[in-house]
C-alpha cells in the first residue's frame, strides 16, 4: 500500500511498501484518518535516529492516529464495523514482568508505531490490537482523537504528580506536551497553572486554553520568580512539570517549588542534569520521572467527551496525504504560532 516512507538516507516518500496486514482473531482492521506529526517523527527525518533506535531499513512514519474500524477479527466482541476510535501506538509483550505489573510502557519489548524496525501509520489501513483501541465519543473529531497520544503524557505526568484539589502548577515548555499537560493538570484539580516558554504566540495559545486559569510567563524578558511570587503569594507552586527538555531549565526546578512540592520530569534533555538535592531536600521535594503513559487512554477520552479537555486549539495545522513531505518540511521548521500539524488520510 502506498505510505510515508522515511528511507534510510533519509530522504521522505511517498510510494508503495509492503506492510503487515494479517488480520489476527484479537485485532482489528482500521482505516485511517487523521495522523498527528510529533518531534519524534521529525527528529527521526532529521538526524535517522533517537538514542539506540537507529533508522536503517525504510521505515514508515507517524504514531499519533485515529481512524475507523472496517474489519473485525473473529474473537472481537467489543467493536463494530464503522466505529470511530483512536489507538494506543506501543504494543507491549503481555507477558513481561513490566507488563504483568501495571508498567507496560516501560516493557522494553513494546512494538511502538515509527520506532525502528516497527513502521508507522502513515498509511491507509493498519491492523492494530482491540485491547490498545479506543471509541471516540460523538463529539470527538478524528482530529482530536489524534490529539489523544500527546495527551496520554501530560495525563500520565497529572496522575504522577498526585495533583490535590486546588494546587497550583507550573509547567515549563509550551510545545504540544507543555500544552496538554496544562490541560491535564487543569482537569486533574489544580486551580492555577503558570506556564513558561519563550515564544509570545505558544505562549498566547496557552493561556487561551484557560483564560481565568492559565498564566503565562516569557522567561525572555519576565521574571519567572516574580510571577510564580505573585501567582502563589510567595508560596511557590505546588507542582512543577518539566516539559521543555531544557538542560537549565531542569536544574532550576526546585527554585519555584513550594514545601512538599512534587516535580515531573517530562521533557527529555540531550545529556544528564544535575540538581541541587539540597535544595529539594529542604523543601521535601518528591521528584518523578514519566516514559510514555499507561492505562490513560479511557480517561483522557472521557475527559474530552465531557468538554472538561478541548484539544481543538492545539490542532494549528492540517495537510493532505499527498502533501505530507511537505507537512513533515514544515513541521520541522515550525512558526511558533502552530502548535500541532496533522496529516488527513481521507474521509
Ligand atoms: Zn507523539
């Protein structure tokens, strides 16, 4: 079938690939609709590879998808030819000890969309397990329901964090998990949440997910103390998500933190970081770590189907399947007033 195929030398097409397309008695058969362009993706044209995944045979891309079910394997019970549904792109080992202990995104046999060797979805249909498929609620658009793989990380760092009714956070970095980790910290109880970049248009897209809630910092000419100062009384935050990757920025976490304060580190730094473990130790920090996400996927969605999560103005930019090279040329030079570029497949 005909794919965006990322070629060892790097190099974007769109042509013919052979895919897997064994339907098992478990999975399903889904068209898709809707494939959302994540660094990962661009990182993987750009430099071929991401820590020990290397890109050396062609491999296709996108993980980020939504589609509907057109065939059912034999044992399915729970889905319907036509459904609407989003899916979960790693495909664990059951039976790892990772797995068999609630961790199965730490399972270092998962099967991820557009890791290599395994491809991505860029592609017309794909055979997906039922068990790691979702419905879209009626109000949720293919769109959005691409939007639910980012989300499942800013849900999964809300649930680490232990929010309590009321907290204030502050989360660093308003790229697209920046972004939905706002809105998961906002959905999971906290009253405020202080979000700092140093582009003034993510920035404006940020604080219009929540006007009354959200305040907005450019660390380029404000003072993050300051407003963390104003914000919380002098107090500090709550909560800290680290989600900009920023070497500085990670070192610099407990400087904003109140007493007993939580820290998740989300973003993923280019080297190690070093902390100050005083300072932490004075406040009783407890420091968190997330990979990925697990069991989020049904509660993001039902957040969404209630209107409590609205993904829609982080969805800046859609291209056609058959503009997707250049869907990926600019997504890898994104302006700062998009947010989310995502591939349509089709109706
Ligand atoms: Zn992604």
């Amino acid at each position: 079938m005909k794919a965006l195929v990322l070629e060892p030398d790097l190099r974007l097409a769109i042509r013919d690939i052979q895919l897997p397309e064994t339907l098992g008695p478990k999975d399903l058969r889904i068209k898709i609709h809707s494939v959302g362009i994540c660094g990962s993706d661009v990182h993987y044209y750009k430099h071929g590879s991401i820590g020990p995944f290397v890109v050396r045979e062609p491999m296709v891309l996108g993980h980020e998808a939504s589609g509907t079910v057109i065939e059912l394997g034999a044992e399915v019970k729970n889905f319907k030819l036509g459904d609407r549904v989003c899916m979960e792109p790693g495909i664990p080992d059951a039976e790892s000890e990772q797995s068999r202990t609630g961790y199965y995104n730490l399972d270092p046999a998962v099967r991820f969309w557009a890791t290599p060797p395994i491809h991505g979805v860029l592609c017309p249909s794909v055979v997906h397990p039922a068990s790691f498929t979702y419905k879209l609620p009626d109000n949720v658009s293919f769109a959005e329901g691409a939007m639910v793989e980012p989300l499942a990380v800013g849900m999964h760092a809300a649930t680490k964090a232990v929010i309590r009714p009321g907290d204030v956070a502050l989360v660093i970095g308003s790229g697209t998990i920046g972004m939905v980790t706002v809105l998961a910290a906002l959905a999971g109880g906290c009253s405020k949440v202080i979000l700092s970049d140093v582009q003034t248009e993510k920035l404006a897209i940020g604080k219009s997910l929540a006007p009354e809630s959200v305040f907005t910092v450019n660390v380029a000419s404000e003072s993050l103390g300051d407003v963390v100062a104003a914000v919380t009384g002098g107090r500090g935050v709550d909560v800290v998500f680290e989600c900009s990757g920023n070497g500085r920025a990670a070192a610099s976490v407990f400087e904003h933190l109140a007493f007993a304060g939580r820290v998740v580190f989300v973003g993923m730094p280019a080297g190690p970081v070093s902390y100050d473990v005083v300072a932490a130790q004075l406040k009783e920090a407890r420091v968190e770590h997330v990979f990925r996400y697990a069991n989020v996927y049904a509660k993001a969605l039902s957040l969404m189907g209630s209107g409590k999560i609205d993904l829609k103005p982080l969805i800046t930019d859609s291209f056609g399947f058959e503009d997707s090279i250049e869907a990926f040329d600019f997504a890898a030079a994104m302006p700062p007033s998009s947010v989310k570029v995502q591939i349509v497949m089709g109706e």
